[in-house]
C-alpha cells in the first residue's frame, strides 16, 4: 500500500470516527437533559389578522376611505390610481359636502400642499354602501374614468388578499380635509 492510501484510509477512519462521537455525545446529551432545566420550545409568533367588515367601516370614516383606496389601487380597471400607490407618503382626503353626493378628491402623500396639486385629482363618490370611482384622463379630450363597485365588495377583495391589517394601517398616514359649508 502506498504512503497516500493509508493517509487517506487512515484520513476517512478519523472522519467516521469524530462523526460518530458527536452523534452520541448528542444523543447522550439530548437524553439526559432534565425536561424541567429544558428550555421551553416556542412556535413563531402567530398574527392573528382579523377580517375586515362593513361594520368596522361603518364607524370609522378614515377606515371606509382607506378601504375604497386599497381597492382602487389593486384594482387593475383604475389605473390612473397608480398615481396614489405610495403606501410610505400617505393620502390626503379631501372632501366636498356642498353637493350631492359628496366628492371625495384623493391626493398622492397626505401632506400635500396646494402648489402641488396641479393635475386633477382622481376622486370617488359614496352613497350608502355604492362606491363610485373617477378618474380624468391626462392630456386628453376623453370622458374620465369611472368604475363603480360596493363596500361589502371592496372588504370581500381586501380579505380575499389578506389585507386587512395593511388597510387597518392606512388611517395613520391619511389627512382628512372637510371644505362642508
């Protein structure tokens, strides 16, 4: 036998030696561990997400919004509501009571000033549980976009996607303007 193969014999002994020895001393340590010494195994952490409802909507406004904005951004008939797709900046709401049905106007980060507000913003009308969304269409002569849905669609879609707890976050990052007379 040459010098190289017993090396490598005596190489492959050592290996199969030191694999077994940590096998056991693992297998020895794991049963003689005291089960009350033991440390306590813990399952990750579970986010309980509750389902969004009409209900919750009902009895707050940012929430309504929120939702009918969500929807309006995942919803790929509406495109110009790409434009308030930044979930980081925010919405700002504005909303006209001196019609009927009031006009919600949405607008891209929630502390938008006036000079910028230069294009039309894309807005959308609530009447009971009917949601109706409009959108102009930049540089042209075209009748705007419209697309009309329900609440308890939009919180169908919303649960649906399991976004719920996304929607829920929505309110921090809105500012609500009132121009009611």
């Amino acid at each position: 036998m040459s010098k190289l193969t017993k090396w490598l014999i005596g190489l492959a002994g050592l290996l199969l030696l030191g694999g077994l020895l940590v096998v056991l001393t693992h297998r020895n340590f794991t049963l003689t561990t005291n089960p009350a010494t033991k440390p306590a195994t813990t399952r990750p952490a579970h986010h309980h997400t509750t389902n969004l409802t009409t209900a919750d909507l009902a009895h707050h406004p940012k929430l309504t919004y929120s939702a009918i904005i969500y929807y309006a951004i995942k919803d790929p008939k509406l495109q110009r509501w790409q434009e308030v797709n930044d979930f980081q900046a925010g919405w700002q709401v504005e909303h006209y009571a001196t019609k009927h049905p009031t006009r919600y106007l949405v607008w891209p980060d929630q502390n938008i000033t006036a000079a910028n507000k230069n294009l039309a913003p894309n807005w959308f009308t609530l009447q009971g549980n009917r949601v109706t969304y409009d959108s102009m269409i930049v540089h042209s002569f075209r009748k705007d976009q419209t697309a009309a849905t329900t609440l308890r669609k939009i919180v169908a879609r919303i649960n649906a996607n399991h976004a719920a707890q996304k929607v829920r976050r929505m309110p921090t990052k809105m500012t609500v303007l009132n121009h009611a007379q």
